[in-house]
C-alpha cells in the first residue's frame, strides 16, 4: 500500500529541513526517526496510519535531505 507524500521543505531557525505529510485532515501524528536513520525508516507504517490521521514525518537536523547546520 503505497502513500502519498506531499514533500516541502521548512525553515527552523536557520537550518532546512525536509518535511512530508500524507494522510486524512484529521489528527496529526509526528513520526521521528531514530538516530543514523531517515524519514523514510516510517514508509511501511504511514499508509496505515494515513487512513485516519495526518502522518507528518521529518529528517532530523544533520540527516536525511535536511541540513546539518
């Protein structure tokens, strides 16, 4: 089961970070993801949960496509 992903990218006190949410307009939920890894560590568990929520996920400063400093 494959999600939708609506990608951008944030400001957060000087340094980008790279943000994607999917699901429905309801309750957000934030996955963050562990250290050494990325957002998309959450890619098996988003589409169940984007049934009923707003799944909101983000590199961490230093990871991923986000900046590290």
């Amino acid at each position: 089961m494959a999600v939708r992903w609506n990608k951008q990218t944030i400001d957060a006190g000087g340094v980008r970070l790279a943000v994607r949410q999917a699901g429905a307009r309801g309750t957000p939920v934030v996955l963050v993801h562990g250290l050494g890894t990325i957002q998309r560590s959450w890619d098996r568990l988003a589409p169940l949960l984007a049934r009923d929520l707003r799944v909101v996920s983000y590199d961490q400063r230093g990871h991923g496509a986000s900046q590290a400093a």
